[in-house]
C-alpha cells in the first residue's frame, strides 16, 4: 500500500509538471517505479526539491495537494499502483 497519496502523483509526472508549470524539475523526484515502496520523508524531499522553483512555491500538502489529485490521470495511477488498481477494482464492484 502506498505511504501515502503524494505517491500517486508519480504516476503522472506530465501533469505534475503541467500544474507546476516553468521551473519544475521531475528530475529531483523519486525515481523508483514502485512507487509504493518511496518512504515519507524521500517523496516530499523530492517534491519539495522539484517545485521549489515554480511560480506556485515548493509543494504544499494544504495547497496543491488536492488540486493535483484532481489532475492525475487515474489510469496512470492503478498502472504503477497495485493497491490503487485494488481500490478501483473495489469501489467499482
């Protein structure tokens, strides 16, 4: 299961990168395909250190959090994310 939902958004880094706009850096994010293994404290490092830069400031779990959620594109997500792909598959039952 993942840490927690930050884990999602690397599933869809070219949205990330499209509500971060200029100055994102995917590059600083977890680079680890399973992304349900990324622990806590790695993934917000990491998504501090990618928008830090960007016009909307370093990620902000209160600020962004929810806007990008809206974003990602949940195809992506269940595709790296066994345990999104369980929920899906659940909810939809």
């Amino acid at each position: 299961m993942v840490v927690c939902m930050e884990s999602w958004f690397l599933s869809d880094k070219g949205s990330l990168g499209l509500y971060y706009g200029q100055g994102f850096r995917p590059d600083a994010l977890p680079q680890n395909p399973k992304i349900e293994e990324i622990l806590k404290p790695a993934l917000f490092q990491g998504l501090e250190n990618a928008t830090k830069e960007t016009k909307k400031g370093a990620y902000s779990k209160g600020d962004h959090s929810f806007r990008i959620l809206k974003e990602i594109d949940p195809a992506l997500v269940c595709a790296t994310s066994p345990w999104a792909q369980r929920l899906v598959t659940v909810l939809k039952a």
